[in-house]
C-alpha cells in the first residue's frame, strides 16, 4: 500500500488542525482506501493552542506526526523543512486554514499515478480579497518577465512532489529555500491543476506587509538579475550626464565668468537627484547581499525543540548539524502508538 505524506505547517491554527485532520483522514476513507497517510504537523512557536490539540492527534492517530520547532523560523523554512522529513511515496503541501483545498488531494494523487512528479495546484480564481489577488497576479506577471527562469503564475507551493523530488530538494542544502522557483528551475515534468481558492475558513492570516515584502524580494534576489543589471546602466547613464552637465557650466562659465551665473538651484537637484539614486540602488544591492549573506552562514533551515511519533530511525536531516537531539527523540518515542 502507498503511502501519501501531507505537510501541514502551522502558526496560531488552533480553530483549523482538527477540523484539517477530520477533512483529509475522510477523503482517505472515503476517495483513497488504497492509500495510507501521513499527516506532519510542522509548529512555528504558535502562541495558541496549537501544539495541545497536535499532542492530541498525535495520541489518537499513529499516522499523525508533529514537530515543533524552537522559535519562528519563517513561512519559507518551516513548510519545506517539514517536506524533507516526510517517508512517504509523495508528499503533498498544504496550508493549515483550508485555503488550500482537501478536495484536491484525490485529483493530484489521480495525476500522480498518470506518471508526473509533481502536480501543482494553480489558482484560477479567489475568494479572498480582490484587491490582494489584483496585486498578486500583477507581481506574478512582474516577477515572470524579470527572471531568467520560468516562473508559475498563481502558485503558493500547494500541491504533490514525488518522493524523487524531496531526494532533489534534500540534496539542495539551500538555508533560504524559495519552493515556487525551485519547482520552475528544477522541477521534474509536472500537471498544474486549476482551482479556486477559498476563504480562510477560521482564525486570522498571519500574512502582513513584511512577510509579503520578504518573499517578494527572495523571489527576486534569488532567480532575477534584472535589479542589478537595472543599477548599473541607469547609474552609468546619470553618471555620463552628470559629467556632460559638469563639463557645459564649466565651459559657459569660463567663457561668460562675468556674466553666467552658475546658481544654486542646478547644483541643488543634481545633487538631490543624483543622492536618492544611489541610495535606492544600494538598498537594493543590499538585498542581493542579504540574501547572498544568509547562503554563505549555512544555517539549518530549523532548530527542532519536540518531534512526536517519528520512530528512532526517521531523521531530519542527512547533515550531522540537523540531527535531533537524544532528548527529543525520547520524547517522541514515548508519545508513539
């Protein structure tokens, strides 16, 4: 029997989890009595109830895991690390507030069995707030045309990656991981699947202008090289026509000293126009460096503090720096059932 792997990351999802559990254990019993599941709940520090209601599953249901992760690690490293830690023969990811739809997870197996690696879901439409989704798919578009790698429009990462695909993203050792370009540049041949979002069914996005910011930008200093390319010419541009400026009030000045004024007000813009340039593209260079920095540290993607119901020989990582500690395998070995 198969074994489909579901990644479920979390943050303050106390009014969602059970009800996510109940969902995806009937579209098995009812859709897929020929699959077995594994459903890993990955926690990011919530502040709620959260990892109570997990320990519960996990005591319930042998087929539920959960880890818990010492502090917030981010909405890009927690759902991937939980990817690598799945055994099963794919591994579908999918968000914990219903916006990704349990009703899928037949149709992407359905694909899955036809032969492809990885089945994404791609969002056709949404019910959550148009001007969001306006804004979305203008950044979509945006971040298309600027990237010299294929990039797929309308995708979160929902969706199933063969257990062939989690070996290559094992193999990636990538501590800023962005999965969306990965899949792009690395992916095997895949299905995208439509579909229409939902509203979040309970609780409140943990989503804000940073973290939209965040993954804006990793997208961009990971897979364009349209902002630095932009840097240099526009700054060799004002350069040569700051120095054409220079040159003319010099010449003008030299021949009518005694009546060409140079005046404040040319020396005044240059000088403004020419500061906020530099000072826009060093933030954005700053980017690139940011990005660039937190690659050259090699950070593990996550510090876990408890895993519940992984057997002794499940590890996290194939790194001897991702191993888990003797006490937390302990402790998920007394809670297995």
């Amino acid at each position: 029997m198969k074994t489909i792997s579901i990644a479920v990351p979390c943050y303050n999802e106390e009014e969602n989890v059970e009800a996510l559990y109940q969902a995806i254990s009937d579209v098995f019993k009812k859709d897929l009595p020929g699959y077995q599941y594994e459903i890993i709940f990955i926690d990011n520090d919530s502040k709620d109830r959260t990892r109570e209601i997990i320990r519960r599953l996990c005591s319930f249901d042998a087929g539920v895991k959960g880890i818990f992760n010492a502090k917030n690690f981010g909405q890009f490293n927690s759902p991937y690390y939980a990817m690598l830690q799945s055994t099963g023969d794919a591994t579908i990811l999918m968000a914990a507030d219903f916006q990704d739809p349990v009703e899928m997870i037949p149709k992407y197996i359905r694909e899955w069995e036809q032969g492809y690696k990885i089945v994404i879901g791609i969002k056709k439409s949404s019910k959550e707030n148009k001007l969001m989704y306006l804004l979305r798919s203008c950044y979509y578009k945006c971040i298309k045309k600027l990237s010299d790698v294929e990039q797929i429009e309308h995708f979160t990462g929902f969706g199933l990656y063969d257990s062939k695909f989690i070996k290559v993203l094992r193999e990636l050792d990538d501590p800023t991981p962005f999965l969306r370009g990965i899949v792009a540049e690395l992916g095997f041949r895949r299905k995208e699947v439509p579909y229409e979002q939902p509203k979040r069914r309970a609780g409140k996005t943990s989503n804000n202008f940073y973290r939209l910011y965040d993954a804006a930008m990793l997208s961009i200093t990971s897979y364009t090289k349209v902002g630095l390319r932009i840097a240099t010419i526009f700054g060799s541009i004002c350069s040569f026509a700051s120095m054409a400026v220079a040159l003319i009030y010099l010449i003008m000045k030299l021949m009518y000293w005694d009546r060409f004024p140079a005046g404040m007000a040319p020396l005044l813009i240059g000088m403004c126009f020419l500061g906020s340039v530099q000072i826009f593209f060093i933030g954005l260079v700053g980017e690139y460096v940011l990005s660039i920095n937190a690659r050259i540290m090699k950070r593990p993607l996550v510090i876990e503090e408890e895993r519940i119901n992984f057997t002794s020989g499940e590890k996290a990582e194939p790194e001897e720096d991702m191993l888990l500690t003797a006490a937390s395998m302990e402790d998920g070995n007394r809670n297995e059932i």
